[in-house]
C-alpha cells in the first residue's frame, strides 16, 4: 500500500508545522493515547448484572438538602488544598536544597524550587526518563525570564460518557471536584513559588473527542459549565481556569488554519479506515484487532492484550508500521467501547444536558454488550451467547451487537486520527511554546500528573464515579465505576432543594443538574455518617 493511504498529503501548515512536530517530538509523544479500559470490560464480564434497577436505586439510596452538602463539603475541600499547598510548598523548598548539586547551583532560586514542586510524587509520577529536574528547571526559567506566570496546560475533563457500566449520568459528580481540588493544590503551590505567580490551564477536551465519542454538544457544554462553576467555589479561579480545548486551539491558529486542521483529520482518519478497516472483524474483533496489532520482528514482543508493543509493528500489507498505529487502534477500540454514545442505542435515553435517563432495559442491554463484546458472535462459542436485545428484539440476533460494534470500530479509526492531527501539528507545544504540559499518560517531555490519590491514581474523574470510604473516622475519597460500587452494595447519595431553590442560579446549578437526573453526588460504603449528621466532621482531615 503506497504511503498516501496512511499520510495524507498535507497542506503548507500541516507540513512546516508536522516538520517541527517531527523534530521536536519523540516517537512516544506523538503516539495516540487513551486510558486503558481492559479492567473495566472484565469487571462486566464478571457482573453484567449488578447495576442497581431503577427500584433498588431508589430504595438504597440516601437524600440529602443540597444546601447542607455543600455546607459540609465546600469548606472541607478548601481548608484542604490550602492545608496541601502549604505542606507541598516546605516540602518542594527543602527538596530543591537537597538537589542542588543535581540543578547545579549553590543557592535554590524560584525555578529550582518550581521543579521540585512539579517533581513531587504526590501528584506526579514522571519518570526520570520522561523528564529529568534540570530540564524542567529549564523550562520554568524561561518563563520567568521573559516575565510570565509559570504556565501548566492540562488535557482533561472530556466529559462524562453515555455508559451505565462507568456512572449513571453524564454530570460532574465528586469525582470531577477532587481532581479539581487537587489541580488547585498544585496551582496555590507554583503560584506561591514563582515570583511571576502561576496559570494552570484545565484544556477541557471533550468537543475535540467529539469527533469520535458523539456526545451532545449541549452535555460537554454543561459539564464544562460545572468545572468552570466549581473552580470558582474552591477559591482557585485565580490561579485555574477551565479552557474549552477547541475554543483554546482555534485563538491559537485562526480560521483559515482551523479549516485546515479539520480537512486534514478527515482525510487522516478516511486513510485509517480505508488501510485498518479491512482487517477488523465485528463478528470477532479480538481476533482481528490482535492480528491487527501483531509484532514487527520476534524483538518486538507485544505487551499485554489490546496494548501496542513498544517498537513499532508491521503493516498488515506488509510494510513496517513504525508509529504502531495497529496497536493503538485495538488498544483504543477496547478502551472506546465503554465510552461511545451509541446511534444504536440511542432511544434509551435523553441528549439533554440534564440527562440521561437509563431505563433499566437499556442498561441491562448495554452491560451485555460490553460483556460479550471479545466474544465471536459467528462460528464456535457463538451459540446461547447473545444477549436479548432491548426494545423487543430477538434474544439471539447479532445484528444489535454487530452495529455496536462497527460504531465502537469508527469511533477508535476517528479518535486517533484526531489525536495524531494534533499531536503532528504539536498544537500545544505550538500555541503555549513556554508552558508545562502535563498529562494522564507518561511520555517524554510532559509529566504524568495524577487526579486522584495514589490508591486510585489510575482512574480519572470523567471516566469514573466519586465517592468516600467513611471509615476509621474518617472521609477518604474513592475513585470506581458504578458497576464496581453497586457491586459492592454501596449506597448512592441523591441530592434535593437545588432544583426547587434557585437552582437555575450560579450557587445551585450543578446540584441541580445532578437532581433532576437523581444522579449520585457520590456513593459512600456506610451511610450512616448521613444519616446520623456525623459526615461534616469525618471531612475535617480531609486529604486531596
């Protein structure tokens, strides 16, 4: 297969600026990267029916006036990221004494002690490959030099994905307001280090998924309103600022660009689909995408199931694949499948910003799907296997499933394509050429930067469901998809009196949401902290 199948010809933007990609960007950073959604297939494939129904959600869960929960969370969560500021500010200052020699210097400056702080490993896991102190102190001392805050950018906070299996509605939750805890913490605590203060800059991303993902656009613009509102209820809105991602590039290209970039994402993922598409098979996809995915040489072992090996694979026409676009494609599909809004699904539910609704046949139907979704739907295995489908369909018809599945295939063809455009435009390093950029997936050059604590620090808040442990006297955030919490017979936490007190005002607005949808707030394990109005002082030690 010629080259032009799998790289379009680019125009004179794509081209000067793909030259800097390439060689300013390592083989790794221009790699397209998803989270990995292998546990929680197997977690459906154990459980597919432990979702709470409608009926036991309501009788299981615990309500409580918006008011007084955020009256007992609010505080609890400020005193918090001040107390971890403060604590992470001493322990970044002593570090950098200790390292000096490491900087090479004889007196710690703000810049040896902004890298320590973005060294830490409470928030941080990057690797010394990745990125080693001086370099970072490089970094940082340019923006200091030329006068500017110490600029972090962050691509997170897509959205909440259509997906019963990860949460049961698609707002912000508990989840999303300890990882924005966290961002402020860190934040409070470059700012207090540099003397040109600190921008932290949450690139909410998900209208750039959209592409692949499809949800509403009315669903990413609440969600996004929410951060924006919570921000502003931490305290941190001077230091930390949610930035729609495409709102954020298009400043940073212009129209005619913009126009480019999006041609060129069209052509690129028409490319993979016409390349990969042939070889992937709805009736048995793991078979196919690991065919997809096999290894360049017998040195190029492959790494776990689904996951890209690390040098690179052969085309399956026969040519070396040196970006391993193979790999990433099965690894997206499996991640993709739990995060699809799904055409063929789509009755089950409301595309309001204040939804969705899942009536328990849809959820009941989705969790097979993704329970099945390694099985062959034809040839051996297949027979007693398929789910009823929902909507009065026949137990046994594929054809529900096949189309699932060809949806969760495109959707992964689009994600990486939008993923590799932006990365061979190097579009943030281009628009913020001076800031930090971290990252929920290590490589070179950017730094892993965790959104829960350690115990949960592989999962992220859009793709999760908040809670807390109340135990041992104390409140400790819980990061887990809902499948994983009703499973364990954990109790939801409903809110009311935001939609009937103003909830249409700024105060109110995102408990609302959350009412009217009687989505969780949280999920605890013991929910007699609730009931017993002893929940406010577990928070007091509240750790972020």
């Amino acid at each position: 297969m010629s080259t032009a199948t799998t790289e379009p010809s680019a125009p004179p933007l794509v081209t000067s600026r793909r030259e800097r990609a390439l060689r300013d960007l390592t083989a790794e950073q221009r790699r397209s990267q998803i989270s990995d959604g292998h546990r929680l297939i197997r977690a459906v494939r154990t459980r597919p029916f432990q979702l709470y129904s409608a009926r036991r959600h309501a009788t299981r869960a615990v309500t409580v006036d918006a008011e007084e929960w955020l009256a007992a969370v609010m505080p609890a969560l400020r005193a918090a990221v001040s107390r971890t500021a403060s604590a992470r500010l001493d322990t970044a200052l002593a570090r950098a004494r200790k390292r000096m020699n490491e900087y090479g210097v004889r007196r710690v400056g703000s810049a040896e002690a902004v890298a320590e702080a973005l060294s830490d490993g409470k928030w941080f896991r990057t690797q010394r490959a990745h990125m080693g102190r001086a370099e970072l102190r490089d970094r940082v001392a340019r923006a200091l030099r030329h006068g500017e805050p110490v600029e972090l950018v962050f691509p997170v906070f897509s959205r909440k994905p259509f997906s019963p299996v990860k949460n049961r509605g698609v707002a912000p939750d508990t989840a999303e307001l300890h990882s924005l805890a966290r961002c402020a913490a860190l934040a409070h605590t470059v700012a207090a280090l540099s003397p040109t203060g600190c921008r932290f800059t949450v690139l909410a991303d998900g209208r750039k998924y959209n592409r692949a993902c499809g949800t509403p656009g009315p669903v990413v613009a609440a969600y996004q309103d929410t951060l924006r509102r919570w921000v502003t209820d931490l305290g941190a809105d001077g230091v930390l600022r949610v930035v729609d991602y495409e709102e954020w590039v298009a400043r940073g290209l212009g129209a005619a660009d913009l126009g480019t970039r999006e041609e060129y994402y069209q052509r690129r993922a028409a490319a993979l689909a016409d390349r990969y598409g042939r070889l992937f098979s709805a009736h048995a996809p793991r078979e196919s995408l690991e065919r997809l995915a096999g290894p360049a040489d017998p040195h190029d072992a492959p790494g776990p199931r689904g996951t890209p090996a690390p040098h690179g694979r052969h085309d399956p026409h026969g040519a070396h694949d040196p970006g391993g676009v193979g790999g990433q494609l099965a690894h997206t599909f499996w991640s993709i499948a739990t995060s699809v809004h799904y055409t063929a699904l789509g009755t089950g539910h409301q595309d309001l910003p204040d939804g969705p609704c899942y009536p328990d046949a849809y959820q009941e139907a989705y969790a097979l799907y993704v329970a099945h979704l390694g099985r062959p739907l034809t040839g051996p295995g297949a027979g007693g296997l398929l789910p009823a489908a929902p909507y009065g369909r026949a137990a046994t018809d594929p054809d529900l499933h096949l189309a699932l599945r060809e949806e969760a295939w495109e959707a992964a063809c689009r994600y990486v394509a939008i993923s590799l455009t932006d990365r061979d435009l190097n579009l943030v390093r281009e628009t913020a050429p001076r800031a930090v950029k971290l990252t929920i997936h290590g490589k070179p050059g950017e730094l892993h930067f965790t959104t829960a604590a350690s115990r949960d620090a592989n999962m992220t808040a859009q793709h999760s469901t908040g809670g807390y442990a109340l135990r041992d006297g104390r409140a400790r955030p819980t990061f887990r998809y809902r499948i994983e919490r009703e499973a364990a017979g954990e109790t939801p936490v409903l809110l009311h009196g935001a939609a009937g007190r103003g909830g249409d005002g700024p105060h109110l607005l995102p408990q609302a949401r959350l009412e009217r949808m009687q989505q969780p707030i949280a999920y605890v394990d013991d929910p007699a902290p609730l009931l017993d109005g002893t929940f406010p002082r577990l928070l007091e030690d509240l750790e972020i």
